[in-house]
C-alpha cells in the first residue's frame, strides 16, 4: 500500500534525467569542441570563455558540475528502478515511507530527512 502517485513522479523522474542529460551533453559538446571553431548557438559563450584568464578554472568547474550531473542521474535512474519494484518512496535505511513532501522537493530521495540526518552527522 502506497499513497505515492508513482506516476506523476516517474513523469518528474524522466522530466529531471532529460534536463540532466542535456547537461552533460552540453559539459562533453564544450570540451570536444574547445579547440576547434564550431557552429551554432553556443559559439559565443564558447569564445567568450576561451577567450578569459580563468579558462583552467572554468574547466575544472565544469568537471564539477559533471561530477554532480552524472551522481544525480544515477540518483534518478536507481528511484526510477524503485518505482518500476514498488519500492519507491520507502526510505532504504529504515523502510519508512519517505514524507511526499521530500519526494516533492527531491524526487530521488532515498532516505527520510531522520536517516538522512543521521547519515550526515556520521
Ligand atoms: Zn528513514
């Protein structure tokens, strides 16, 4: 028994991992493309960046961002495994159901904020 609309989160689910994949096809597209002149919107920004100083620091930045990008979409994908086993929106510590509000505002929460605290303060 779950009061979670699996649906509408599958939908936000697939929504986000879209958003994320664009991401990090943008943050790939940006290094392959850095040494050569390419066409299209991104031109610009591109230039301008090669353009700066801070061009290392930008690299490094984007590394980051890809680091995060790619830990979320594992995020997304493993919840989207969840929902296709029933088990979505149960926290993986305690087997609690996951408040909908957190799922809300983190659709792949895998932990109520009780476990999640509990995890940090470790
Ligand atoms: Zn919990």
């Amino acid at each position: 028994m779950s009061a979670i609309d699996t649906d509408r989160f599958r939908e936000l689910l697939v929504e986000e991992r879209k958003r994320v994949v664009a991401a990090l096809q943008n943050l790939h597209d940006d290094h392959a493309g850095s040494l050569t002149e390419e066409s299209g919107e991104e031109t610009a920004f591109d230039n301008h960046l090669a353009d700066t100083a801070t061009e290392t620091y930008d690299r490094e930045l984007d590394y980051t961002l890809e680091e995060n990008s790619e830990h979320v979409l594992a995020d997304i994908e493993a919840a989207l495994k969840r929902i296709d086993d029933g088990t979505y929106g149960i926290c993986t510590s305690r087997g609690e159901q996951i408040p909908v509000e957190r799922l809300e505002a983190l659709p792949w929460a895998t932990l109520c904020i009780d476990c999640q605290r509990d995890r940090e303060r470790r």
